[in-house]
C-alpha cells in the first residue's frame, strides 16, 4: 500500500440529495425462462403453497425486502393478451410465446401474480402491451385490475374469484418499443402517440395511478436520446416516469474496466434527466418526469447456453447467469449510482429475480439458493431508506482500457432520523491494495459504530451453488469511530456496509 492509497471524506446530515424512494429496490418477474415456471410457482415442489407457489422461494424474496416487481413483461409482453391469463386455469389457452420462442401454458396470470406479490410483500408494477394491441386491451386490464364492481371487467374480476380490486398503481406503457427485436416495434413518433392515448385512457378510468413511458433500450441505440425527447414531445402530460434499461458484462475479461461500468450508468442518467428537463423547458411546465430505471443488472454468462436451447418448449432454463463475486461488486456499485440520483431515480427493478438473471437460483423440484449479487441488493434494500445523502469524497483513481479517472472508491450514504441509524455504503475497485478511509462524521453527534459489514473474497470468479454458497459478507469489517471521526480499512476489491447509530 502507497502512502497515494489514501482516501477522506466529509459526510453532513444537512448536504441532503433527496428522500430514497424504497421503490429503486425493485425486481422483475417476467414469462421467461424458469422466472414463474420453476421459480416463484411449481406445484409439485415439497415447499409448494395451497396455489402452488415455492415458499422457500418467497422467504428469500421477503429477506430482500422487495417493495415492488414489474410484471409479465420485459419483450414477452408485446405479443401476450392478458386476457389469456385469467378465468379457470383448464380453459387458459397454451400460446406460442414469440419473444422468447416458447411455449406459454398461461397457468399463472394476473391475478395469481397479484396474490403471490401480496405474499411477497410487494407491489405490483403491470405492463401492459403496446406492440400487438393497445389503447383498448389496456383500459380492459385497468378496469379488470382496478374498478371495484359493476362494470363487465371487474364483475368478470368479481366472477373469477376476486371481489376486491387489486388497486394496482404503476403502470409500464409498453417494453423496449424502440428495439427492432420488440415484436410491434415502433419509431419514436407512433411510440409517443400509442402512449399518450393509451395513458390518456388509463387515466381516465383510474386517475391515481402513474404511468411509464418507455425510453430507449439501451444507450447504443442508434435513436438514443431522440427515442426519448420525441415520446415525451408527445406524451408528456399523460406520463410520470420515463424509463431506462442497461445491462453490463466482462466479456474481455478486463476486471479494471468492468468494474467502472457504473460510471456508464451515471451518464446514461445524466442524459437522460437533462432531455427531460428539456423537454419540460420547451413546454413551460411546472411538471418534472422522474426516472425508471425499470431492468438493470449483470447479463453475458449465459449468452452461449440460450444459443442451444430448444425452441417451443415449456419453461426452459433461459438467462441462467451464474453470477461471480465481481459481479457483485458492480451490482453494489450500481446501487450506489442510484442512490447518487435519488432525486430523480424514482423506482429501479433488478432484472430479474428467480432464475432469470437474477439473485435468487432454484433447482426443479430441489433447492433454492443465494447468488453472490444477492448480498449487495439485500444490505442496500434493507439499510438504505431513509435521506440520500451527498458524501464529499477524495478518492484515489486508476486509468483502465475503457475509463479514466476512475475513483478507486464508490460511496453512498442513507441518513434515517426516525431510525436513528446513518449507512455508508462502499466499494473498493482496488484489484491488490486496501484504501484506508478517514471520514468526518461529526454532524452525527451521539451516534456510535453498530458494524461494518463485508462481502469479500480472493477469487473474482468465486461463485454460490446449491451446494456451497461461496461468496457471503461478514461482519468482521476494520472500523472505529472516536469523536466523530470514522476511520476504516477498505479490503481490495470488497463491498462495504457501514452502519452508525444513535446511542
């Protein structure tokens, strides 16, 4: 370690970002792969509820404290009718899935979606189709969801099993209309258009609910930020969220460069808010649109396998990454990032949640288990409500083959009056070294050092199995806190939760 290794900062309870809204620890549940069908529902399996859904499944689910999932789609839902999902399961047709090419039985639908969220603890975030359908098969699912009675759609509800409404009040117009795979592609214009009309509608049968209007798939789309500023030129008004997708991999093998990926992510919001707020500037409003950054994670282990997977079949293992302990440090990272942009960064879904790129591994009729990317989630949805904070950071940085002037460290802190407890969350980047940290905490006064958690290991690729869950955070973190002045060493390459509370 050089004596350059040296990193200080200066946290203040008054330098506030904006209150965390719980809902950036969002997930995503979509009809793909073993996501529903060998995930969250399989009938068969020991620890299968009354309606067949996987409480073993559902414990880990409430450990992360997931306060809302989007629904059924992701690609799948530009060519699904929703109404194929619901009325008794042996009339529910079995479909050609076309996004993913496989076979859809439609045993899970809305409103067993509905009841198995509700078990979860979480919201529902529905999408709703706008590539092969509508204005009219949306206000139909809103008033089927939503409308207490006496209407054909929510008497056939009523007539399915469920007096009540489910009061669903977040909306997705549409996936990834920009993308030229999405089957219903749109340009720029006829998206801005369906989409105002279609929110228009939806409101007018439902005005408390808010509505997501597709950005771009990604930002290496040839139409990015245009996708953007022309849907919200067009539906401004209608809409309260504008959404973002990114997903990242280490495909060069180059730990240094895919360890600063979220310093992409941080661009990418940053022109994404700004062409909002331009938009918002041409038209004299008073309304601002804040940002959904509704799928996000690691993506490229499994690109290989899908290549192989039979088409037409039932539920087949799609989008099974395997997860390794960098990953998880970019996932933490990227968490940070939204916590950076908690005044605008809204609501964020993990995709996906089970099995499908995601935290949480099951096997058919067998075990469930923890990815390494299930600890950073978890720490930061647990520990981080509460008030953004902006830590004033001098960071040592490094120079990679993508990326200069890359802080060694990432840091985000959460400050909770009414808990009484302040969380600093850290990653270290550095391959080799720890960085000692010296941080003046002296705003907290009263408050002492309740732990420092870590999640480290010697191995990049280290992953969990069924077998043996290799990467798991410790409690044995190097921290002390004397007259408010906090001084830690940060292990090389490590995920940091530092939690302070009032005494």
């Amino acid at each position: 370690m050089t004596d350059q290794l040296q990193a200080k900062m200066v946290l203040d309870k008054n330098y506030e970002i904006a209150k965390v809204d719980e809902r950036i620890y969002g997930s995503f549940i979509e009809h793909l792969g073993r996501a529903v069908y060998g995930g969250i529902y399989e009938p068969g399996h020991p620890q299968a509820d009354e309606q067949g859904f996987r409480k073993d499944v559902l414990e880990l689910v409430r450990e992360l404290r997931v306060p809302i999932v989007r629904y059924p789609g992701g690609n799948m839902v530009s060519a699904y009718n929703w109404e194929d999902g619901v009325g008794p399961e042996d009339e529910r047709p079995r479909r050609l899935e076309l996004a993913w090419r496989t076979i859809e039985t439609n045993e899970v639908g809305t409103n067993e979606f509905a009841d198995w969220a509700k078990k979860a603890g979480a919201d529902v975030m529905m999408a709703v189709n706008l590539g092969t359908r509508g204005i009219d098969a949306a206000r139909n699912l809103i008033e089927y969801t939503n409308h207490p009675g006496g209407t054909y759609w929510s008497e056939l509800r009523k007539s399915h099993g469920y007096d009540h409404p489910h009061n669903i009040k977040t909306w997705c117009l549409g996936n990834e209309m920009d993308g030229p795979w999405q089957v219903g592609h749109k340009t720029p214009y006829e998206y801005g258009r369906i989409a105002e009309e279609t929110g228009k509608a939806m409101k007018l049968v439902d005005p408390s609910i808010e509505l997501v209007a597709c950005g771009s798939s990604n930002t290496d789309m040839p139409t990015f930020p245009e996708y953007e500023a022309t849907t919200l030129d067009l539906a401004y008004e209608q809409v309260d969220f504008i959404s973002l997708h990114q997903y990242y991999g280490n495909r060069t093998n180059d730990p240094a460069s895919y360890l600063a990926k979220n310093m992409d992510m941080d661009h990418f919001i940053r022109t994404v808010r700004s062409t909002c707020d331009y938009i918002k500037a041409k038209k004299r409003s008073k309304k601002t649109i804040n940002l959904s950054f509704d799928e996000w994670n690691v993506w490229y282990h499994s690109n290989e396998a899908d290549k192989r997977i039979e088409p037409w079949t039932v539920a087949p293992p799609q989008l099974e990454d395997v997860y390794n302990f960098e990953d998880a440090l970019l996932v933490g990272s990227m968490l940070i990032t939204f916590l950076q942009h908690a005044d605008r960064v809204k609501m964020a879904c993990m995709a996906q949640l089970v099995n499908v790129i995601a935290p949480i591994m099951t096997e058919n009729n067998g075990k469930a288990w923890k990815q390494t990317i299930f600890y950073p989630y978890m720490h930061a949805s647990l520990f981080g409500r509460g008030v953004s904070l902006k830590p004033v950071l001098s960071s040592p940085k490094y120079d990679s083959k993508e990326f200069t002037d890359v802080p060694y460290l990432d840091c985000a802190a959460v400050y909770s009056e009414e808990n009484k407890e302040v969380t600093i969350f850290i990653v270290n980047k550095n391959l080799t070294d720890s960085i000692p940290l010296t941080a003046d905490l002296r705003s907290f006064e009263g408050y002492h050092l309740a732990e420092h958690l870590v999640l480290a290991h010697d191995d990049l690729k280290a992953v969990n199995t069924a077998v043996k869950e290799e990467v798991v955070p410790h409690s044995k973190g190097q921290s002390t806190l004397e007259e408010g002045i906090l001084k830690s060493n940060l292990e090389k390459t490590s995920w940091n939760v530092i939690r302070l509370k009032k005494s």
